[in-house]
C-alpha cells in the first residue's frame, strides 16, 4: 500500500472500532466500507518490469484515450508522439518511470480540475511535468495532471535523480491523466481504448 494512503486509512479504522464498540452499525458498517476502499485505492501491486532494451514502459495503469503526433512547446518545443492515459478511481494511481534515466527538470503548474479524459485538461488542469534524458540523450516528457476529483499530485523523484525504468515515482489521487511526449522515432504499440498496467504494459519502442 502506498504510504500516502495512510492519514486516510488509520482515522477511518479508529472511526470503525469506536463506533464499533458504542454500537453504532451503520456508521461502523460505513467505516469498514470507506476502509476497504481506501485500502483497494492505495494498493501498490508487484509489477514485473520487462527486462528489454529501448523499450517505453507506460507510466500509470488506465485506459489509453489518445494517441499521435503533435508539437509538445512548452517544454521540449519540438515534435514529438503523445500518448495520454486516463486512470479512473478504479485503477492503481501509482505513477513509474517509463525509461530508465536523469530526471533533467521538473515544473509544478497550478491550474484547473476539467475531467481528466477529455483532451483540454492537458493544457488547463492542475499539473507536473518531468522531463527525463536516457543514457543516449533521448528526452522524454512525462506530465501528471489532476482531474476533476483529484485534487493532489504528488512526486517523488527531482530534478538530477536517477531513475530506473518501472521505479515509482509518486501518485495522483482520485482520478486523474499521464501523458507522455515520445520522441518521433518511437513506434507505438498500443491502441485508443487498451487498458495497460503501469511498469508492465509495453507503450512503445525507440529505435
């Protein structure tokens, strides 16, 4: 479980006995639903990170709402392929690293909370970006973005961290979007409307 769930979990378990023990079923009954769920939602799962070369690992776990080409200027200022994943309250909301590599730079952008599938919270939501360079100078950007219930990124990797590809490096909680700016060059295996896992599911490969 990740550790950002606990200031959930543990006020919610005490909620559940004390109403437990004065008798209060409904509002235990209630507790220990609220406790499952923010347990289900917190869940970290062992992924088995593809041990491969020049391969793009998808950075969260949801649902691939966009995929294709565009100009990326804020950051790389350049062309580049965006995939975008959208993760519901369902999906496991830990984000990893797509490639190994140095994190170069990173920027908080404060912003709006539009739902987080729909193509204009890219530009407008609340949001991280991340820019990281592999062993052979390719740059990828990877930016995280609130949605419409989430309301907190968090991130742990900075700016001269090295990190390995399928590493955790922070969450969005309740709902929310990763989009990913490939290089040109990377041949995208994955399709609109594919559920991948993050760590695990296969994005791409750089050539």
């Amino acid at each position: 479980m990740a550790k950002e769930g606990l200031p959930f979990l543990i006020p919610m378990m005490i909620f559940t006995i004390f109403s437990g023990i004065l008798g209060w079923t409904v509002w235990m009954s209630l507790g220990i639903l609220l406790v499952l769920f923010i347990a289900y939602f917190f869940r970290n799962p062992r992924r088995e990170i593809p041990d491969l070369q020049n391969v793009i690992l998808s950075p969260a776990d949801g649902r691939i709402v966009h995929v294709g080409e565009c100009e990326e200027n804020r950051f790389l200022k350049k062309k580049t392929i965006k995939v975008s994943i959208f993760m519901s309250l369902f999906d496991v909301h830990l984000n990893r690293a797509p490639v190994s590599g140095r994190v170069l730079d990173r920027n908080y952008i404060p912003g709006r909370f539009f739902a987080a599938n729909v193509e204009k919270s890219s530009l407008l939501n609340e949001q991280n970006a991340m820019i990281l360079e592999t062993e052979d100078r390719t740059k990828i950007l990877l930016i995280q973005i609130a949605g419409f219930i989430a309301r907190r990124i968090v991130c742990y990797a900075k700016a001269g961290d090295l990190l390995r590809k399928g590493e955790i490096i922070g969450l969005i909680r309740f709902g929310s979007r990763v989009d990913l700016y490939l290089p040109p060059e990377v041949k995208p295996i994955i399709r609109i409307g594919q559920h991948v896992k993050g760590g695990e599911s296969i994005i791409g490969y750089r050539a």
